[in-house]
C-alpha cells in the first residue's frame, strides 16, 4: 500500500489519517471537511490533495489500512493448531481488535460510513476461505464449500461484533467467546 512512498509521505498520510479518525469520533463524517482534516494534521490544503483526491478517498485508505491490520493481527500465524483452535483463537483476537478500535468503528456506524466497512468482510471472507480450502481443514468437512463456510461465519462473526460494539450492556467478551466454540463443529 506504501512501498512507492518516501518517509515524509508516509508520515504526512499517517498524520491525515489520524486527524480523520480523531475527528470522526466527534462528528458524523459528512460534517467534517478537507479543512477540518487539515486543521487537525496540521497540514496544508494542497499537500492533502497530493496525497488524496477528497475526504472519501483518505476514508478509504483509512479503512484499508485497519483491514490490513486486522487481518495481519487477528489470524494466527501458527500452523500447527488444530483447525477448531485456530479458529477460537483467531475470534478472540478479532474481539480485541475490535475493542481496542472501538471508537472508530461506532464512528463508522454512526456516521452513516459502515457500508465501506464491508470491505473488511469481504476481505477476511476470502483470507478465511483460502484457509478452509488448505488440506488440514479440507479433510475435516470435505462436503463443506470453504467459501460458503467463509462468507457465513465472517458475517455472522462481524454481525455479532456490531451487535456486540453497539449493545448499551455488551456481554463480556469471554461469555462471547464460550457461546462461539459451540458453532465451530470442527476440531
């Protein structure tokens, strides 16, 4: 995603994204501007615009930059779990990941911007289905269709983070979790 930037662009994105994130914590997104962006990273207007061609745009890359994190974060790089422990163990580092982005992602919501969300869904759906088509889990649940498997429980696993972000009363995330190793048949 950066591998063409110098060090001064990347810190000049790195500056626009927090000022974006910041800032969608206290207003709804469509009522923050360029300006406002600009504002808060300190910087000026035209450097924005070398960088991104409207606020969408740094939206996007923002969102982008989450889904890589998440995804370089939450899925274990251990290949000898079992496939039922990869898979408990990649949900509860989802949990955390989400709880520590908190803030940002019920700015997302509120402010009308979780559609480009579903990016991370897509996204995940198909890191998942590579990994049920790997042989280890193949030979568990052969007449199961790794991307069918994918998209439902990547859907139904951010169905449950939204409801889990937005109850006034979220249950713990453990009690989340014990509930979860009931839907994962695999071991």
């Amino acid at each position: 995603m950066e591998e063409h930037l110098d060090l001064r662009q990347r810190k000049t994105r790195k500056l626009l994204v927090e000022a974006l994130a910041h800032l969608m914590e206290e207003k709804p997104f469509p009522d923050i501007s360029v300006v406002d962006i600009c504002a808060r990273a300190m910087v000026h207007r035209t450097t924005f615009y070398a960088h991104f061609t409207d606020k969408q745009e740094l939206l996007r890359y923002l969102l982008e930059g989450l889904e890589q994190q998440c995804i370089s974060t939450c899925l274990p790089r251990d290949p000898e779990r079992s496939p039922r422990e990869y898979l408990l163990t990649a949900a509860r580092n989802v949990f955390d990941f989400f709880d520590a982005h908190r803030k940002l992602y019920l700015a997302c919501i509120t402010s009308g911007t979780d559609v480009q969300v579903h990016v991370l869904e897509d996204c995940a759906a198909q890191e998942l289905a590579r990994l049920l088509s790997e042989p280890r889990f193949r030979s568990l649940s052969p007449q199961v269709d790794p991307q069918v498997a994918a998209h439902f429980y990547t859907g139904a696993m951010l169905g449950l983070i939204r409801w889990w972000l937005t109850d006034s009363h979220p249950l713990p995330a453990s009690h989340l979790l014990t509930n979860l190793e009931q839907f994962i048949p695999i071991q």
